[in-house]
C-alpha cells in the first residue's frame, strides 16, 4: 500500500532527498546522476566560500542562497528547507546559462524576495491554479502561454557580451514579478530569462513529498 505524505512549506530535507526530487523533474528518475550531484556540491560549495555578513545590507552580502545558517562544526547534519531546496531546483536550471558563482550570487540576491514568495505560492489551493478551463479561459492573445491561474515569474535581466560570473560585481538584474506577463527590457544590447515559478514550485513540493531521508552518511556525495 502506497502512503501519501504531504510536505509543508515548513519541513526540512536532507541532501539526498533534494537531489532526488531534482533528478525527478528532470525525468531522469529518482536516481540523481553524478553530473546532478556535481553540479548541486559546487553550487553549495561557492555559496559556503563567498561567505556572508549578516548585518549588510545588501542582500548579496547578507544572504547564502542555500543555508539558513553559517557552517556547524563536523559531524552535524544539515538540512535544508522547502524553499533552500527549490532555490537547488532554480540553480540548477540556471547553470545552463551562467557559472555557479554567477548563480549564487543571482538566487542570494533574490532571496529576501523570492523565499515568501515561495511560501505564499504554496499556500494556493493546487485545484483552483491548475484547472485547464480557467487557465484557457483567462488566455489573450499575446500573453506568454502558462499552466497557472495565478503565474509568478522569476526573471533575469542582463547585458548581452558582458563576463558574467568573472572576478567583478556584475550580476544580472533579477526579480520575482506578480504580473500576467514580465516587462522585457527594450534597452539595446539587453537579455531576459523568465521562469515562470507557481506550477515549478508546486511540482517541485510535490517531487520532496515522494523522496526519504537517507540514513545519516548516504547520499551526501
């Protein structure tokens, strides 16, 4: 008999179980391949040496993307929460376009956005966001096609040509915006990423709730 567990917003994750619900949605199965667990130690790797001051004010500064915390001493477990383990999720879709360290510094920056926004997404009844005939009805010609009654986007703004992620301080624009459709920019020279994040976020919580914590040691490489 198969059990259904429901995961709030609230729960926390180990490694292994993030990994594994990546690799899902990914469609590469439950069993995340070394290229997945690569690309998730260096991204958690960069966000640890990049260090933070929790009392700056800026939110690059002040803010890891993926810890709550700053490092325990050995031997101690992390675990991550639902939103650390969804910024996983957009970091590993942004190493597609940017370096880790670009990506650390996008998903930290964005944060004190992103991650009640997060909570709130998930918060939404999945029966009214996902009904079809809503979705269709509410469609108009020249709007980005979405499965959401309620689409949130999360967009990148940044200059084509230049080197992102290099040793300077250029990171792109970034924002999360409650809007029908993102504004794109109409400066020359200008690109845009767009994710659209209430269908991602909930398919992602819905991934979590199908994994199980490894036992203390595995699934940590």
């Amino acid at each position: 008999m198969n059990e259904t567990r429901i995961v709030t917003s609230m729960a926390s994750f180990k490694r292994n179980q993030v990994l594994e619900a990546i690799s899902m949605m990914l469609g590469e199965g439950s069993t995340p391949s070394k290229t997945l667990k690569t690309a998730v130690k260096r991204l958690l790797d960069t966000d640890r040496q990049l260090k933070r001051k929790a009392r700056s004010s800026d939110p690059e500064q002040a803010n890891y993307a993926f810890f709550s915390s700053d490092a325990p001493g050995s031997g101690v477990e992390i675990l991550f929460s639902a939103y650390e383990a969804f910024a996983m999720r957009l970091g590993v879709e942004l190493l597609h376009r940017w370096t880790q360290r670009t990506v650390v510094k996008i998903l930290r920056q964005v944060r004190p956005h992103l991650e009640p926004k997060h909570f709130e997404i998930l918060s939404w009844n999945p029966q009214e966001l996902f009904d079809w005939e809503e979705i269709l009805a509410k469609a108009k010609p020249g709007d980005l096609a979405v499965s959401s009654t309620r689409p949130v986007y999360f967009q990148v703004v940044s200059s084509m040509g230049r080197p992102l992620g290099a040793k300077t301080n250029d990171v792109p624009e970034v924002a999360v915006v409650d809007a029908k459709t993102p504004q794109f920019p109409r400066e020359p020279g200008r690109s845009i990423t767009v994710m659209e994040l209430t269908r991602l976020a909930h398919d992602f919580q819905t991934a979590l709730a199908k994994t199980m914590p490894s036992k203390r040691g595995r699934g940590n490489a």
